[in-house]
C-alpha cells in the first residue's frame, strides 16, 4: 500500500533554513509527482507545489516560490522540500501528498515546524 | 488564482442529523472538486472527488454534489466519528486552492 512517511518535528532559529523529508514506498516513485501543502495552525490548507520525481521538474505556487525548494533523491526514493530564511510565518505543518488522478489520495503525517529563537 | 469560499465556518448538530457544506469557486471548475476530512492531529483524508464520486472506503452516508461554481457536501446520520474539520478543493487549475475549512462538531 502506498505510504508516505514525513520526518519529524523540527525547531529552527528565524533567519535559518529547514530540510524536511518524505520517503515514499508501495508504489514506483518515478510514476507519481510529489505535492507539497502547508497548515498554519488551526488553518486551511495551501498548496506548494509539485516535483516530478522522475525529471526533477518541478512547479510551484507564486506565493512560495521564493521560500521553497522541491528536490528528490530516487535512488531513495525520497521527496525534500527545503525552506529558507524562516519566520514565524512559517511555523505550520507541512505535509507531502501523492495525486490519484488529479485528487490527493495520500498524506504524509506530516511535519510541524516551528520558528522560534 | 481560483478562489474558493467555503460555508459555514463552523457547524454543531446531533447525532443522526443531516448536515450541509457549502463550497463556491470564484470561477467555474467544472466539477473538478474534492473534500476532505481531517480530525485533530492527523492528515486531510480524501472523501469525495470529481465533485459527486466517493473515494473507497468512505461511508455512503456522506455525499457531494454542484456543478459550475457551487459545490455541496452532506452528512446524512451524522455519527459521532464524523467530528472534524471539512475542507472543499478545487483542482481544474493550478496553483490548486482549498476552501478555509468547515469545522463540524456534536451539539
């Protein structure tokens, strides 16, 4: 079965930059893009972007284009989404998520994140 | 950016009640819409796709409809697991779009 597993909590200094993970298994990595989504606290929901496993190409939402970057490593099959120059803004839980067909089908667990010095 | 306004913001009923979501886009997305659970502490679950088709697994007491710009989620019998928060998303255009969440709880 497919399965999404998110690396755990993390908690960074503003200014710093943050790597989370998602290692993927139960299906082939290659054939699916990787989505990223953000929860503010007790929030809705906001769509990153996407990584195309197999091409590294990636596309993202303009609001986070300056803050986040997509990469994968397939000989682990793993997603990575890095944040940059942290704020408090950026305290949220972020959660990778695979499409079946054009819906999300699959979370990660996700991964709180909190920016506090 | 397709705008999605999602109604109400939240929403107590009893056991056994039917209940209503409500979900508009700024722009027709011509059915291209899902909902999805989420209970504390977890990840969004996927309930309803394509607007009206439910996902495997997902109770049949739970049901989309809409079309154009408005979109609808019902709870038919409402039981006691199905407090949580709802969420409506669009996906006929990037950068995809979630409504800001109905938060359903038990009068």
């Amino acid at each position: 079965q497919v399965n999404l597993l998110q690396s755990g909590a993390a908690l960074v200094k503003p200014g710093a930059s943050v790597k989370l993970s998602c290692k993927a298994s139960g299906y082939t990595f290659t054939d699916y893009y990787i989505h990223w989504v953000k929860q503010s606290h007790g929030k809705s929901l906001e769509w990153i972007g996407y990584i195309n496993p197999n091409s590294g190409y990636t596309n993202y939402n303009e609001k986070f284009k300056s803050k986040a970057t997509l990469t994968v490593d397939k000989s682990t099959n793993t997603a990575y989404m890095e944040l940059s120059r942290l704020t408090s803004e950026d305290s949220a839980t972020y959660y990778c998520t695979r499409l079946w067909v054009y819906w999300f089908a699959y979370w990660g667990q996700g991964t709180l994140v909190t920016v506090s010095s | 950016d397709i705008q999605m306004t999602q109604s109400p913001a939240s929403l107590s009923a009893s056991l056994g009640e039917t209940v209503t979501i409500e979900c508009r886009a700024s722009e027709d997305i011509y059915n291209g819409l899902a909902w999805y659970q989420q209970k504390p502490g977890k990840s969004p679950q996927l309930l309803i796709y394509n607007a009206n088709s439910l996902h495997t697994g997902v109770p049949s007491r739970f049901s989309g409809s809409g079309s154009g710009t408005q979109y609808s989620l019902k709870i038919n019998s409402l039981q006691s697991e199905d407090v949580a928060s709802y969420f409506c998303q669009q996906y006929y255009n990037y950068p995809y779009t979630f409504g800001a969440g109905t938060k359903l709880e038990l009068k």
